[in-house]
C-alpha cells in the first residue's frame, strides 16, 4: 500500500496525468487537392497526313503514332477525372 502511494505521488509531481486532450489548434490545417499542370495539359493534336500516296511503313508509323497519343490521352483523362472527384470530395470546386 505504501509503495502505491509513493508511486501516486511521484506520478502527481512530474505532472504525468492519465487523461491529456489534443487541442484542435495542434493539427495542421488540411492541405485542399490540387490538380496538377500536367492533367490540365491538352491532348496531342491529329498529327498531319503527307499529301501523296502512302507506302504501307508509312501507314504503320502513322497508325503507331495516333495510337500512342490517343492512349496517353484517356490514361491523362482517368487520371483528371479522380483528381476532380477528390476536389469535390473536399467540398471544392475543380
């Protein structure tokens, strides 16, 4: 019994309590999304077609291009579309 009330008494003088509160001013204030420059970016344009006959290698690089460009393009547009879904989430508006 007397060792508890010894320990009670070193917990009362070194200032240690059981129940300590966080005041809402400690937390930092939320950081609101951002979308960035990136995704703000528009998409590659059409890319031209030569005025002549095109030879089938031709064809192919200028397929492989538009495909590359058109893909990259809806990834960019997934990605825009959850940065704005985020905003919104946050009460803002994109």
């Amino acid at each position: 019994m007397n060792k508890l009330a010894i320990l009670f008494a070193f917990l009362f003088l070194s200032g240690v309590t059981g129940c300590q509160t966080l005041s809402r001013d400690s937390s930092p204030p939320p950081t609101p999304a951002q979308i960035s420059k990136a995704l703000k970016k528009l998409c590659d344009r059409l890319g031209n077609i030569p005025d002549r006959d095109l030879s089938r290698d031709d064809l192919i690089r200028l397929i492989a291009q538009e495909r590359k460009s058109h893909g990259a393009c809806i990834r960019k547009d997934d990605k825009l579309v959850k940065a704005a879904e985020a905003l919104e989430k946050q009460g803002q508006k994109p």
